[in-house]
C-alpha cells in the first residue's frame, strides 16, 4: 500500500493519516456534454480495471513503478490531471497533464505541468473549475502566507499554455493541519462552494469532510458536511457536477469495506437536500488495498481514482463505468 512510502506521500494521495474566488454563472445544469437531473439513474459500476487497459486507455506506460495518483478529467475529457512522483519531475509529487485530441482515443503520456504549479514540496489533488482556467491543488510548499502542513492554493490555467502566480487560500479555509481534494461547486441557494478533506481535528481519527461558501469573492470558514462524515478517516471529495453526488474514501469498517480505504458514494434530491447515507461501492470498484481519490466525469459515467492494488510500493490510476438508464 502506499503507506510504504514516505508518510507525506502516504497522506498526499490519499492512505489513512493515521497510517502513515471569482462567482461562477453556470447553472448546475450546465455541467458536460450530457444533461444531469435528480431523475437520473444509471446502471452499477463496472470492473474497475488499470487505465491503460481500459477502453480507449491510456499510453503503455502511462502508470509506472512510482506513484500515480489524484486523477481528475478536465470538462470536455480530453485533458487528465494527476499527481506522481515518477523521475524527471521537481521533487516529491508533481501534477502532470494528459491529452488526447479526441475521446475515443487512448490518454497521451503526461506532461509536467512545470512551475509555478510544482515545486520542491510535494504538489497534488489538481481540480481544474468549469470554466477550464481557475486551477486549484494542494501543496506542501513552506512560503510566506502558508498555513502548515498540506494547503489549498488556486491560480489560473492560461490559454496558451501555463500558469499564472500561485495564490494559497489564507488560513480560513486552510489549517496546520493538511488539505486535500478542493472541488468547486455552484450550488443553488449558497452560489459558489468548496468541497475537500482536512485531517485538522473533527469527529475521530484521520480526516473529515468540509464544504465551504463563497462571500465577498472569499472562501470562508469551512463546515463539516452533515451525514457524510463518520469517526474514522474520510477524505478526498468529489461531487457530480449537477452537485446531486459525492465520492469520497473512507476506512469507516461497515459490512462491505474490502479492506484498507475505500471509495464511498452518497447522492441527494437537490443541493438543499440531505445527503444520503454513503454506500460502499463494493468489490467492483474497491480492492484489498488502498482505493483513493476518486473523481466523476463531467458525465458521471466514469470514475476515476488511484490504487495500490498490483502490491507496488507506488499506485496506479483505475478506471470504471457505469451507463444512464
């Protein structure tokens, strides 16, 4: 698993602790090339299987013998976002870009996606927003206006290819403690709000789930998600981009758990619904080993997460998918 890696690396891509902003005018309903509604249903999860074998798959090779993790599918699904520590980068984990002209076709070999973004410190949990430029991600990087630990930072996506200046999100939404997985979202009634993890104490061991709004062009104090947390590690959201769906990992040890964290789903009727109590995806998609940092397609057809399932020091990016009914 990856908590044979240094225990920062463990944390960044998602095993256990313990083991170890401008307003957006899209409606939820604009979200991806298919039209998502509460009414919507859709098939089981298939098989997850390795992304390079997966249809249309990836480049041999695109999962290597170091760590692979934090995968994230850009709007029109033909960029792929992810952390890794592969060789060639600028130490620790570094965020590395995919394309591929079309989606039929196979995921091209992943590109650093070079400073300002990477640096020295481990650099993960990339989220490219709606709009395809506001970037946020994760880094451990020590400079001024850092809060400890792992924290969110955001910068821009530009058109012609790299990043504008890196800002960290202040010590209101980050802590001493370390962040991960930030996730956008418009949600009618509340306008913009982040989703993501924090292992800053909450309601037992490892981290917990928050959900942060927006005022004043400001993420402000975050609040724990209700009905999503449980006293044992939860972390890494991400939601559906209608906002009616969350996946996240959790260790909590209920009747499905395959074993080390797995990935968790919890759905609701409307973003000022409840959520639902989460649900194990089960064997299909989760493993023995560990199972992180999933993501939806803007579809919601295809999940993405790491796993260190093949028994490799490192992990690998998984795939599954599931049809509309």
């Amino acid at each position: 698993m990856l908590r044979t890696l240094l225990p920062t690396l463990a944390i960044a891509l998602g095993v256990p602790f313990a083991q170890a902003c401008a307003p957006d005018t899209t409606t939820p309903q604009e979200q991806g090339p298919v039209l998502l509604s509460s009414a919507m249903t859709f098939s089981p999860w298939s098989q997850a299987i390795n992304l390079e074998l997966a249809n249309p798959g990836a480049v041999a090779g695109f999962n290597t013998a170091y760590a692979e993790g934090c995968p994230l599918s850009s709007r029109d699904g033909k960029t792929l976002f992810i952390a890794s520590n592969r060789p060639n980068g600028y130490g620790g984990l570094d965020i590395w870009i995919s394309t591929r002209e079309k989606t039929d076709q196979p995921w091209g070999e992943p590109v650093n996606a070079g400073e300002p973004v990477n640096s020295s410190s481990d650099d993960f949990c990339p989220t490219i927003d709606r709009d395809g430029h506001r970037f946020f991600f994760v880094s451990r990087r020590v400079v001024e206006g850092s809060c400890g630990g792992a924290d969110i930072y955001e910068t821009r996506m530009r058109e012609q290819g790299g990043f504008d200046p890196v800002t960290n999100l202040g010590c209101e939404v980050n802590s001493a403690a370390d962040e991960a997985s930030p996730f956008p979202l418009p949600e009618a009634g509340s306008g913009p709000v982040l989703y993501f993890s924090s292992t800053r104490p909450g309601l037992g061991v490892g981290g917990d789930i928050y959900r942060s709004e927006s005022r004043g062009n400001r993420f402000r104090t975050p609040q724990l998600v209700p009905g999503i947390n449980s006293t044992f590690d939860d972390g890494q959201p991400n939601v559906r981009r209608d906002g009616l769906e969350i996946v996240f990992y959790s260790t909590r040890p209920d009747v499905d758990a395959q074993g080390g964290p797995d990935i968790y789903s919890a759905t609701r009727s409307s973003t000022s619904a409840p959520w639902s109590t989460p649900v194990n995806l089960g064997p299909k998609v989760n493993s023995a080993a560990g199972d992180t940092r999933p993501s939806l397609s803007w579809d919601g057809l295809t999940l993405y997460f790491g796993s260190s399932r093949i028994g490799r020091k490192g992990s690998d990016i998984y795939v599954s998918t599931r049809d509309r009914l």
